[in-house]
C-alpha cells in the first residue's frame, strides 16, 4: 500500500479520533478494538489513548502514512453557502486571532466561530501562521468547481456543485 493514503490522528488528553478514507483493513482492526466509536455525522472514529501506540504500529506496519495532531490545534471547517463555520475539537482561546477578518464572529446559539466565506483564503492563513491543522468539509475545491460555485453565486448557472470532504493537512 502507498504511504500516500493518510490516517489522521486528532489527540485528545482521554481519547484520539481517527480520520481517514474507507479501507476495510482499517475498518475491521478498529471495530476489534474496546471501547471505540464511530460518529456516523463526522465519519470518524474515536478510541480511548491507551490504544494509540498499538494502533500506529497497525497503520505504519500496513504501509499507509500517519499524521498525528493535538487537539487544541485542530479545527473543522464547514462551508455553507454564505459562511465558513469553524469548530474545534478542544477548548480554545485564541479567537482574538480571526478578529483582524472582516464580518467574524462568535455565535453563541451555535458554539461556532463564524467567518464570511468569501474570506476563507484569508482565514486559511491565519489558521497556517497560527499552527493549527484543519479539515475543510463543503462544496468546491478543484477549479472548475470553485468557477461553477462563483457562477451560482452571480445567479449565472443552474447546476449544482457536488459535496465532498477535503482534507487540508498543514
């Protein structure tokens, strides 16, 4: 197997998730495993840290390449039509880094930080500079589709943009 097929590894201080694309060698080693979960919403698994080591040896000893982050630096992006979502998987407090953006904000009804999409070349920067790893889960990413998605958005084209994830590993 390639080393360009990737696992994530977010790390928290009691469990880790893991993030990755669909192989079935993966898939039935984690369901041997006690106490794991799977969020059917986020398409990752979570296991307790004890297994964490025996886990990266699986992955490593099967050839796939493996990326490890903490959680404090790690961050969700979901992109609706309008806004850039952002969520992270542990406490934070460095918002104070996303105030130089135009039109961000906290919403508390949501838990979320939320940032104006046509700013998300900007945000990506910072989040970059700022050393945080982060998944961006919408509807564009390769040229033709990012030109089809600014289309609807001018009202100009009636065909709808496929959704997908897209990881971003920095």
């Amino acid at each position: 197997m390639a080393s360009k097929n990737i696992v994530l590894f977010i790390e928290g201080s009691r469990r880790f998730k893991v993030k990755t694309c669909y192989f079935s060698v993966l898939v039935n080693y984690f369901k041997g495993i006690g106490g794991r979960y799977y969020d059917h919403d986020l398409h990752e698994w979570s296991f307790p840290i004890e297994e964490k080591e025996s886990m990266i040896k699986f992955i490593e000893k099967q050839g796939f390449g493996l990326h490890v982050v903490k959680a404090e630096k790690f961050v969700r992006l979901m992109l609706t039509c309008v806004d850039v979502e952002m969520s992270f998987d542990a406490y934070s407090n460095e918002f104070a880094i996303f105030q130089e953006i135009e039109g961000a904000h906290y919403d508390r009804t949501c838990s979320k930080y939320i940032i104006p999409r046509s700013k998300l070349n900007e945000l990506e920067k910072i989040l970059q500079r700022s050393g945080f790893h982060f998944i961006v889960r919408g509807e564009f990413i390769s040229p033709f589709e990012k030109e089809l998605l600014q289309l609807n958005e001018q009202g100009l084209n009636k065909i709808k943009v496929k959704k997908y994830i897209y990881f971003n590993i920095i």
